[in-house]
C-alpha cells in the first residue's frame, strides 16, 4: 500500500479494523464500488454499505465514535464519485494490489469485489448481459470471476495464460459495460452517474448504516 496516496492507506486501515470475520480490502472495494456504478439498476446506499460493514454487523456502521462513521462513509463516498468520474472519460483505474515479491499485480480480489456488487441484482445484469454490445465484456467478466473464485473450467494451460492480460482485460471490459448501461439508461452525464443511488431526505436513516437520521449524521 505504500505506493498509494495516504487516504487511501487510511481507508484500507480502516476496513481491516472493521469488526467483522473478513472486512473488504481497499481493492476489493473499488471491484464492489465499480460494480455499483455499472449496475443497470440503482441500489440504495443503505443496502450496499451493508455489504461493506459485514452482515454480521446487522447494518450498523460498527464505530463507536459518530465522526469516524462520517469519516468512512465520506472517504466511501469520495472513492466512488472518483470512479465516476474516471468511468466518465473512459480512463478507469482500479486500484489493484500488487504481490511486492514479484510485481503481480493480484487482480482477483478486485473482480471478487466487482462480483459482490453483481449479486445485489443479478437479474439486471443478466438483461444487460443480453445487449448485443455486452456480450463479450460481460463473458470476459465472467470468465475471469470464475478463474478468480477458482470455478472456471478452464485448464491451467488457459488459466497460466489468460492471467497476463488479466488486469487489462477486465478494466477494458468494465468500461465497455460502462458505455452500453449509459446507453441503455440515455445518459452519459457524470451526474446522473455519481447519483445513481437514491436520494435521502434529511429524515430518512443515514445510508451509511449509522442508525441515526441522516441530517444528524453524513448529511
């Protein structure tokens, strides 16, 4: 992680400080954030970051201090708006961790994160899958969760080799995707992408799983 800036360092700390049996990793959230984004359907914050606390957590954001859950739901909040952005100009750059004995760069906890979101709303990826332009990115994605996840029934002669393009591959498919769900929703604009989310109103609970009412808490 030393290669990255310090909020994100600080992000990661705090994922792995989460009180759950096996908090996300910092690149396994930017697979989860990414997938959000490209979902032809919109999730409210309060079910995904559920996802990100741990459901062992019941939902609540597991901090003892109100400004640490405004800080993590802010630095969340500003990673994904970042991905926007980068989606946007048709340059994604995941954030993938890099095994510093030899330089491989581990792509497949970034595609777990990826496929997590998928499985929030696995109907609506699948109608998508079915555009004639996604076709070929979807099936890249899903060849290459299944090598992750270790599914695949690809031998390891087609595995060896697919892994040294796998980085480029999934970040060039991602962004494909990206171009046909702005197609199919007629937008490209970055901010009906950054706020594909649901609204919340001052009263509403906070996304961020807090318990409290959003106007006393991130909002």
């Amino acid at each position: 992680m030393k290669r990255f800036p310090s909020r994100f360092r600080r992000l990661d700390g705090a994922l792995a400080d989460l009180a759950v049996e096996e908090p996300m990793l910092l690149t396994e959230l930017d697979g989860f954030l990414t997938g959000l984004l490209i979902c032809p359907e919109a999730i409210p914050p309060g079910e995904w970051m559920t996802v990100v606390w741990g459901a062992d957590v019941d939902g609540v954001a597991p901090f003892e201090d109100p400004l640490d859950v405004q800080w993590f739901a802010d630095a969340v909040a500003a990673r994904r708006e970042e991905i926007a952005r980068d989606l946007v100009r048709g340059k994604l750059q995941p954030i993938f961790d890099v095994d510093e004995r030899d330089g491989e760069v581990l792509w497949e906890y970034w595609i777990d994160g990826f496929a997590e979101a998928i499985a929030l709303r696995p109907n609506a990826w699948e109608a998508m899958a079915g555009d004639p332009e996604s076709a070929a990115p979807w099936s890249q994605l899903t060849t290459l969760i299944a090598v992750a996840r270790e599914e695949s029934e690809l031998d390891s002669v087609e595995i060896n080799a697919l892994q040294d393009g796998a980085a480029s591959a999934l970040t060039d498919a991602v962004q494909l995707l990206y171009v046909v769900r702005t197609r199919l929703a007629g937008t490209t604009s970055l901010d009906a992408l950054a706020t594909t989310a649901s609204k919340v109103g001052r009263n509403d609970p906070c996304p961020c799983g807090s318990g409290k009412k959003h106007k006393r808490c991130c909002g």
